[in-house]
C-alpha cells in the first residue's frame, strides 16, 4: 500500500502518495504563513482528503525541528512561524487517522538522495540552498538526526558571526540586500540579473558562493562525506554547482569536497518522509 507524505515549507505545502520512492500524485498549494499548524493540517486534509483509503500510515518533512516525541518547533521563526512545541504528529493522526512519523524536510530530502537519489550507498551530507539553508547527514546507513533532532542545521551556525548563516547568505538574504541596492527582486531574479552581466547582481551571487563554498568546506572536514548532494533553488540554478565546485579547486584534495547536484527536486522531501514511515512502522 501507498503512503501519504507531507512537505509543510516556509512557502509551499505539498502533499504526495508515495510508494517505495516512487510519487504517485502529487499536489501543491501556497503555505498561508500566517495560519498555524491547524490551518496547515486543515488545508493539506481539503488537499488530498479524497485519497483516505489509499494509504494506511503517514511521513511528514517540515521546515523547522522535530523531537523524537514529534514535536516540532521553528528555530528560525522567519523561516516559518512555527510555535514551540507543537505535537506535529499527534495531531497529524488525529486529523487523517493514521500513524504518523515527521522529520525536517531537509533530513528528509538527505534520506531520500540516499535510498533512491545521488547518493546511493553513499555517505553523504545533503545541503539545500533555498529560502532559508537546511541539511542532513547519513552515515552507515543511517540518518543522523542527535539528541534533540537538530543534525545538519547548517543554516543556523553562525561562525564567528552574530547571525545565522543563512541570514547571510541564502533566498531572504539576497533579496534583502538586492533591495539595498534598489532592486526588487528575488533570489532566482538576482541571478538572472547575474547572468546578464549586471555588477550589482554578480556581486551578491559571488558572496553566495563564497559562503557555501565556505560551508561545504566545513563540513567536509567535520563529517568527511562521499558526497555532499547540493539542492535547493539557490543550489540547483544554473551554473551554480559548476561555480561552487571552482571555489573549492584550489583545496588540496583530501579536503576537497565531492559535490554532486539533488537527483529529486522539489519531491526529496516526501520521498524521504514516506521512506522513513515506511521502515519505523505505526508508533501510536
Ligand atoms: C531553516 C529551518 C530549518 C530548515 C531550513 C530550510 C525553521 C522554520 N527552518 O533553517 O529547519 O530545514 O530553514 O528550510 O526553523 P526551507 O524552507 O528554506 O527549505
């Protein structure tokens, strides 16, 4: 039988039927940010509540931490406004009557590059470059998740800095900055501007690189991966990968990281999901 796996991100709600890495169906709505997790539940029901009967348990990815108990909570409030302690999937079961497991989306998406991804049989750290930054490890098989689930935060170190990482450097960054220098614009419009030769754009997307360069760098020395898989809108857009590996060619090789581009897109995050629901089993 299928699997029912939601993605709840900081701008799109996704839910999928899933079985053994394989999406089914898929659909897609905006997150109303200013909602909450009732809202977001109640909207994924009136998504996909047609499919009760087709799945028997369910995977949850969230942008935000989740406990070992499946509580979740924001660490960037910016990200998503998620209040502390929510209990994701007790009331995740109690809105769609099935078991439930959740996870961040972004060990989600690790997992899932490792079972069915770029990754396979790998170890690896899967980085996402998008709204926010988010990652996840898998080493001997096995997702790291740690004592309270936060393995693979990379956007939330902050170096020597005061701030986040990925308030430095990833999609609210850019757009922030692009709006200093008098242009409303997005990340994928800061590129693009980029790609056209414009000085202002080129700069903020060399800082990008610098950073992640600067990061995958870091991780390969802390974990030593195979791989780090790069995804993310930021990290998948053209020319970005080739750019981040140039940054790292001057490393020695022992510690030059081997990058390798997502093989799963915008649909890692329920495969991974749905993945690990399927091998922990109902847990009521
Ligand atoms: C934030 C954090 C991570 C998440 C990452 C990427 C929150 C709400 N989210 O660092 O848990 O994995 O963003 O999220 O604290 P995305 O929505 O940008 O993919």
């Amino acid at each position: 039988m299928s699997l029912l796996a939601l993605d709840i991100g900081g701008t799109k709600l996704m839910a999928a039927l899933v079985e053994g890495g394989n999406v089914l169906e898929a659909r897609r709505i905006a997150t109303d940010r200013a909602g909450g997790p009732t809202a977001w539940l109640d909207a994924a029901y009136e998504l996909c509540g047609d499919w009760i009967g087709r799945f028997d348990r369910m995977g949850i990815a969230v942008t935000g931490l989740v406990d070992k108990q499946g509580r979740w909570s924001a660490l960037n409030r910016a990200t998503l406004d998620i209040p502390p302690g929510t209990p994701l999937t007790k009331m995740a079961q109690a809105r769609f009557g099935v078991p439930a497991q959740a996870l961040n989306d972004a060990q989600a998406a690790a997992w899932a590059e490792h079972r069915f991804g770029a990754g396979v049989g790998h170890d690896l750290v899967f980085l996402t470059i998008s709204t926010g930054i988010g990652g996840g490890a898998v080493f001997g098989g096995r997702l790291l998740s740690g004592r309270s689930g936060l393995a693979g935060h990379f956007g939330q170190t902050r170096g020597g800095a005061d701030s986040r990482l990925e308030s430095r450097v990833a999609g609210r960054w850019l757009a922030e900055a692009a709006a200093k220098t008098g242009h409303a614009s997005d990340a994928s419009a800061v590129f693009e501007a980029a790609r056209r030769g414009e000085d202002w754009a080129g700069s903020l997307r060399r800082e990008c690189l610098t950073q992640v360069a600067a990061l995958c760098r870091d991780i390969q020395l802390t974990f030593d991966p195979d791989l780090i898989v790069i995804g993310g809108g930021i990290g998948l857009s053209e020319g970005f990968l080739p750019d981040l590996c140039a940054h790292l060619a001057e490393l020695a090789p022992v510690l030059r990281p081997e990058l390798v581009a997502a093989r799963l897109g915008a649909e890692a995050g329920v495969i991974g999901a749905a993945d690990i629901a399927a091998q922990t089993g109902p847990t009521i």
